[in-house]
C-alpha cells in the first residue's frame, strides 16, 4: 500500500524527500480514483527506495489540494526538491505514470 | 496479358477481408475489442455558471458534493488510409498479378480493405487518400455503410489502374503536405508506400510526415516492398535490363557485380528509416508483400493498444 499522506505530514514526507515523489490525490467516492489507486499501490511496491509514493485523501485533507490548486480528481502530482514537477490528471495508464516519474528520477 | 483488369482476383474486395480478418481473429484468446467504449475518467469541482449536464447527482444526494463527470475523448477511432499509387508500386508483377504473386498496389489494397473490415466491426471511421504525383482521390472519414462501401470501390479503382502506360511518379512531400492541410480531425493515419519518390530525399519527406504528426495525427508506416528483389536483389547471374517504371529510363546490367555495394546501400538507407521514424515517433512496419496479411493486422492492434 502506498503511504498516505496527510496535512500534517506533507511537509516531512514529501517537500523534504530527497527522492521523486508521486502523491496521488483521491477520494473514496470517487470510481476513476479507485481505477488508479491499485496502479499506485503496485508503483509504491515497485519503485521501493528509488521514490516515494503516497495518497492524499482530499475529503479529509483540505488545505494540501487547496494549496496546489487540485480541482480535479484523480491528480497525480510528481515532487521533486519540494517543488512540483509534473502533473497528470484522470485515468491515466500505469505506462505514462511511470514515464513521467522515471524522467524525474 | 497486359491489362492488369483482365486478371482473375477475387472480385470482392470486401469479401476477400472479411476471409482474412475473422480467420485472424477466430482462436485469439483475448478479444481486443474489449473496453473501448467512452469511460468515465475523472470528477473536476462544479463551477458556479457552468452547465449541469454533467454534474454528479449521485455524488451531490450522498454528499452535498458539487462535481462534475468528465470523460475521456469519444474512443471512436478516425482513420486514413493513405496509399501511394504511383507505376514503383506496381512492382514487381506488372502483367501476372495473382495472390502468389503479387505486385506491392495489390497487396496495400487488400491490406487496406483487411484494415478496413476491421474498422468495420468497431464502428470507426475510415476514409482514403491515394496520392502519385499529385493527390488522387481524397475521402474524409466517416463510419456508415455506404461510405464503406464507396472505399471498397476505390480501392478497386486503384487496382483496375494501368501503370505500366503512364508511367505514374511519386511527389511524396507535396502530396503529404496537402493531406496534412486536408485531413481536419485526428485521425490515425495509416500509410502504404515503398518510400521511392522523385523528391527523393528523406529528410523533407519526413517533414511532410512531421506535418501530420503536428496536426497529432497517429502515423503508422506501412514500408511495403518485395525483400527478395527489392533488398537482396536475389536475381540470376545474367544481365538484365532494369526499367524505372516512373521515368522510362533503363540501365543494362549484371546484378551480382553489383550485389554487395546494392545490399550496403539499402542497409545504410534502411538504417535511416527506421532512426527517422523512432526519432518522430512514428510507427514503422517493414511489410514484405509475400508474407501474408497477418502482419498488418497485428501491427495495427498492437497500436491501437498503445493508443486506449
């Protein structure tokens, strides 16, 4: 399962990474979310020690989509140095997930 | 015999690709037509003013959420076929076309028609262009019946041709240009031609297939040729006089003297094909024209594929 990601530990777990992070933003209401989570969940156990992958739930985490302007979900964002470096929104396939955060690794 | 016309082929085109795409399909384990219906590919929060068509009711009476569905682009596929009908794709059997023997206008002909059944079934939209030295005949795509079956007739039309008497030349990059600025919506492209053109440098035909690539045009590159002739030029050991079909010119010559420089360059030229297509991203498929149909429909399901 990949990391889920809060408010409270956005700050540690992504913006401090030395690694590419991916942060999936979903929520359980959401059909198009639970298409990609599994994807997720197989790139977190794939890319183990080469990057961080983790979830935010937007329902209960406001203030980070907020943040990044995340209107639309599912938003896929790829961290890098603390700063956004890609961005995927929808239904993507798992390919051009792990094309944009292997171009970032 | 000198009139292609009068050759005994199956007369029925359409027939003929039914034949080909359903012993293809019939004992593939997973069917590709699976999934391409329109989905459903993310929820965007509702904008005040904007039309509640697509807002998710469901969604909104659990929730009070305000979201709107959006789905991906309709998945119905649009696609050209782009045929070169210049007299170097009447090669290599101008008089005897048969399907042991066939020349490379009649095996792009029928290929196209496979492609076409195939379409067919899925309910997308084909349409054709045949270009030689200036363009032929130019049909936008579209999916109904009718229309398919105006496309069959064309196709006919290219095969009935008599290209030994005209001496037909190639102008690929005008010729391109033209169904690049033509073509409106995007489409999935699919090109037969033996890459031989009057213009004869790769560099500026390439920028012609840029320019459908910039109108994000998908390009599959059907590089058809007769690979025992055309790239090994395995001919007997005696002279023989070779004829450029698209000018009239000839040479008198041994081939085996030429053999080994012959095989260097059409390495070398290959090479630069397959470089310039990776490097632009576009799909080549190096089809002999004696190897059967198989490779056609395969190379098309495996982009599609990549494609959804």
């Amino acid at each position: 399962m990949a990391l889920e990601i809060t408010d409270q530990n956005f700050q540690e777990v992504v913006l401090d990474s030395d690694k590419p992070v991916l942060v999936d933003f979903w929520a359980t209401w959401c059909g198009p979310c639970r298409t990609i989570g599994p994807i997720v969940d197989e790139l977190h156990n794939e890319l183990d020690g080469q990057a961080v992958i983790g979830k935010v739930d937007v329902d209960s985490n406001s203030d980070t989509p907020t943040k990044y302007g995340v209107r639309n979900i599912p938003t896929l964002l790829v961290f890098k140095n603390g700063e956004v470096v890609d961005k995927l929104v929808g239904a993507v396939p798992k390919s051009q997930i792990l094309e944009k955060l292997q171009a970032h690794m | 015999m000198d009139n292609i016309n009068q050759i005994k082929l199956p007369n029925n085109i359409e027939f003929f690709a039914r034949q080909v795409v359903e012993g293809f399909i019939t004992g593939k384990h997973k069917s590709p037509y699976h999934g391409f219906s329109v989905e459903f590919a993310e929820h965007r929060l509702y904008n005040t003013g904007e039309s509640t068509r697509h807002i998710d009711w469901k969604l909104f009476a659990r929730s009070d959420k305000l979201f709107v569905k959006r789905f991906e682009e309709e998945t119905n596929l649009r696609c050209q076929l782009i045929i070169d009908t210049s007299s170097s794709m009447y090669y290599p059997n101008f008089d005897e076309v048969t399907f042991e023997k066939p020349n490379k206008i009649l095996f792009s002909v029928y290929a196209s028609a496979v492609l076409m059944n195939i379409f067919k079934k899925q309910r997308d939209a084909v349409g054709i262009s045949t270009f030689s030295d200036e363009i032929e005949t130019h049909i936008l795509a579209k999916s109904s019946n009718r229309h398919h079956q105006l496309i069959y007739q064309e196709l006919e039309n290219v095969l009935s041709v008599n290209a030994k008497l005209n001496n037909r030349k190639t102008s690929t990059i005008s010729a391109l240009h033209e169904i690049a600025d033509r073509i409106s919506q995007r489409s999935l492209v699919f090109m037969f031609t033996d890459m031989i053109s009057d213009d004869n440098d790769l560099e500026k035909i390439f920028d012609a297939i840029k320019h459908l690539k910039h109108k994000k045009h998908e390009i599959v590159l059907f590089y058809v040729s007769d690979v025992a002739s055309e790239h090994l030029l395995e001919f007997d050991n005696k002279p023989y006089n070779f004829i450029d079909v698209e000018s009239g010119e000839s040479i008198k010559l041994n081939p085996s003297h030429y053999k080994k420089d012959y095989l260097k360059r059409i390495g070398e030229f290959l090479d630069i094909l397959r470089l310039k297509c990776l490097q632009y991203k576009i799909d080549l498929v190096e089809v002999d024209i004696n190897k059967g149909y198989d490779q056609i429909i395969t190379s098309y399901l495996l982009k599609r594929q990549k494609m959804f």
